[in-house]
C-alpha cells in the first residue's frame, strides 16, 4: 500500500471515531490528537570545550618571486615544476655573451688607467730630481750673486778713495781710471749673477709645477682606477647575475618562460617562484569581537598567542590534516571593511601535502570552564534574540537568554538568562507557539478520554 493510501486509511479511521463520539467527547479527541507531551531537561554547570572553524589560506613560510637582475636571452631552463630546490642551486641561465664582454671591456679600461697611473708616477719622479738640480743651480746662483755684490762694494770703495786722493793730486789720473774700470767690471758681474738667479728661480719654479702636475694627473689617475674597478665589480656581478639561482630551500612553482625567451627585470611576471614549504602559514580572520574576547580572556594580545591551545586543519576535502599548528601572529589592524583582524598560524609540512595556495578550515578549540551549556535545539532565534521555553511545574514559558556568539554548531552556552538547576524543553521548541505551555497536554488529553498510556 502506498504511502497516499495509508494517509486516507488514517484519516477515514480518526474521522469515524470522532464521528462515534458525543460532543465534549470530540473535543477532548481533537485535543488528544493535537497534544504532545514535552520532556524537560535540567540546565547544568559543566566543563565544555567549543571548537570554531574559520575559512583559512594556505602559504608557504616564504613564496619567493624569482626575478631577473639582468636583461637577455634565457639560455638554459634547468628545472621543472614542483621540483625541490636548495638555496643556491641554479635554476636559469641568460645569454651571458655581452656580459662577458663588459667585463673584459671593464678590465682593459683598468689597466689603461693603472698604466697612466705609472707614467704620471714616473713624470714625478724626474720633476722631482729637475727640481733637486734647479735648486742646486739656485744655491750655486745665489752665492755668485753674494761674490759679485762683494767684489762691487770693494770696487766702489776703491773708487771712491781713488778719486779723493786723485782730487788732492795724490795719485795719478790712470791710478783713477783703473778704479773706474774696475767699478763697472763690478757692476757688470753683479747683473750677469742676477741675471742667473733669475733663470735659477725660474727653474724651481719650473719644477714645482711639473710636480703638481703629476701629482694632478697621479690623483686623476688614481680616481679613474677606482672608477674602473667599480665598473669591473658592476659588470662582474652583471655576468653573475646571468645565473640564476634559488633564493631558498622550497618548490619552484610555474614556470611561464621557455628557453628563447627575451626576459628582464621588468617583466610582469616572475621567472617562478619558490615556495619554502617544509612548514607552512595557515592565514584566517576572526571578528573583532572575539578578537577582543580573546584579549580579555588572557590579559593581553601577547598572552592570548601564548596561551592559546595547538589548532587543527581541516582540508578542502573535507580529511583531517596529520599535524597540529599553533598561532604565532595576529595583525595590528582591523580591516574596516569587514570587521575582522588576520591571524597566522604555522603548521609542519613534513610529508609536504600542503601546497601554497591550498585552501581548507582552521578548527580553534576554547575551553570553558563552569559554564551554562544547553543544547541549540533547546532554543529558537527570533531576530537577534534567542527564546528558550523554561518550565516551572507543568507549565513552560518563553524566556529570552544572552548566549555567547562562539559554539561549536550543536551547543550555546548561556551568559545570562538561565541558572544551574532550571528546566527547559529539550527539543521542539520551533515548533511551539504562544506564552504558556503544558508540557503535559498529552498525557491530560489521554487521562480525560479515559485512554491507557
């Protein structure tokens, strides 16, 4: 018989009882069939642990973008996805060709100018041994010059005693002209050593600005070797940079270019990247306010990341993950537009299962201790408010309770609105209307009719 037939069978059967029975007889079977009977369950103090899941990311500890430093060819490709890479290993290598040509370029340019260098070391010293010679020349110049000034004083003073004495007839006038001519002898010797402390002077000073000049050209030269060897170091790291190679232990991700491939510092998308995946970042959000239950519960945002009990993972199909992570962050700052902070938390990776990118849930237990915990089925929510039915002897009505916003999908636990001791209807509750129900409708209705339980 199928189930449209029973349900007329049922109905024909309640419609000829009814039928059979006086008038205040079908009011109490009317009430018998509509009645129900409902247990109640004494509210407790108890130990519960609530488990939260929250939607969570998976990264890994570091995800590395591999750019190039240098623009050229790519060469040689000398890894393939998901391969496991060490810090260091060489992973591309760019057309290095013109790379080596500037370091040989660099090279030549430095030695030209430590060659330039040496020649300007090399004027020095002559300048210096023409300024030894120049001064020596001077010194020889200044003592003529000393003899000469000497021999004129005598000269003059013999003159001038030769003409007193010729003016008094003394001596003759030749005995006078002799001094004469000896006086201008003088003279003459006098300009001739001038002459040649002039050309001795002129020599030092000649010398002395061929050494500054080579001291210019040794200081110019000694900068253009630094410069050199700056351009060296530079195309020297350029041609290293033509290697490139892995930033960190992990696994190299996609890799977009292929051998050919013009590639450069500037491209839009990284060579690969290598995921550091022996322990992975597990990111999820959790709202301001339980941020701040949190805080509260342990004192201090420090505190809280300290104390807070080991989380599991729950991966997209829906398997537990073997290992339990801790929660080693939460971020400063509240997103505005949601209302939630990002929490980190680190879970071991060593069969390397996660993958960055991969999505799953973070299950946070909290412990509560001493606590009023009734079951969810217990209540029903209208709005923002949550109506159990508390019973007082046979009679239960509606009371409105505050329960806190963490559960663990199957439980509440009541802050306020309920005591240890009270009794509420267990189950049903969205199923009942108005503000006073006998629990025991049920059971009255059978008594009135006579029927036996």
């Amino acid at each position: 018989m199928n189930k449209k037939a029973i349900v007329g069978v049922a109905l024909v059967g309640v419609s000829a009882l009814l039928a059979s029975c006086s008038g205040g007889s079908k009011q109490n079977m009317a009430a018998l069939i509509q009645a129900r009977d409902h247990k109640p369950i004494t509210v407790e103090e108890k130990d519960i642990e609530l488990t939260t899941q929250y939607s969570a990311t998976i990264r890994g500890r570091q995800d590395i973008d591999v750019y190039p430093q240098v623009g050229g060819t790519l060469q040689q490709l000398l890894v393939t996805e998901g391969q496991r890479v060490k810090k260091g290993q060489t992973l591309f290598v760019i057309d290095q060709v013109p790379y080596k040509a500037a370091v040989a370029a660099a090279e030549a340019a430095l030695s030209a100018a430590e060659a330039g260098v040496e020649q300007a070391m090399a004027g020095l010293e002559a300048a210096q041994a023409g300024q030894t010679q120049a001064l020596a020349g001077r010194e020889a110049a200044q003592a003529t010059m000393q003899s000469a000034q000497a021999s004129l004083a005598t000269a003059q003073l013999n003159y001038d005693s030769r003409k007193s004495l010729y003016e008094q007839n003394v001596v003759s006038q030749f005995d006078l002209q002799s001094a004469a001519n000896a006086l201008q002898n003088a003279k003459a010797v006098v300009a001739q050593a001038n002459a040649q402390l002039s050309q001795a002077n002129g020599a030092v000073a000649a010398s002395k600005a061929q050494i500054s000049q080579c001291e210019a050209q040794i200081q110019s030269g000694k900068a253009n070797i630094e410069q050199c060897k700056a351009q060296l170091l530079s195309a020297h790291n350029n041609l290293s940079y033509t290697v490139v190679k892995s930033p960190a232990d992990g696994v190299v991700g996609e890799l977009p270019y292929r051998v050919g491939t013009l590639v450069s510092a500037q491209m839009p998308k990284p060579l690969t990247t290598v995921s550091d995946n022996n322990s992975m970042f597990v990111y999820f959000t959790m709202n301001e306010n339980e941020l701040l239950s949190l805080i509260r519960e342990y004192g201090s945002e420090a505190e809280a990341i300290n104390n807070l009990p080991s989380v599991s993972l729950t991966l997209s199909d829906g398997s537990k993950y073997g290992y339990e992570g801790r929660v080693e962050s939460v971020s400063g700052v509240i997103n505005q537009s949601t209302g939630t902070s990002q929490l980190r938390a680190v879970f071991p990776n060593p069969e390397h299962m996660l993958h960055s990118g991969n999505t799953g849930n973070v299950n946070m237990p909290t412990a509560h201790k001493s606590v009023i915990v009734i079951p969810q089925e217990a209540t029903v929510k209208q709005q923002d408010r949550y109506i159990v039915y508390k019973v007082e002897g046979n009679i239960a009505r509606p009371r409105q309770v505050e329960v806190e916003l963490e559960n663990d999908g199957t439980h509440y636990i009541v802050k306020t609105g309920l005591q240890a001791g009270d009794k509420i209807i267990g189950t049903g509750v969205g199923l009942l209307r108005g503000d006073s129900i006998n629990i025991n409708a049920a059971t009255e209705a059978k008594e009135a009719l006579g029927v036996k339980k």
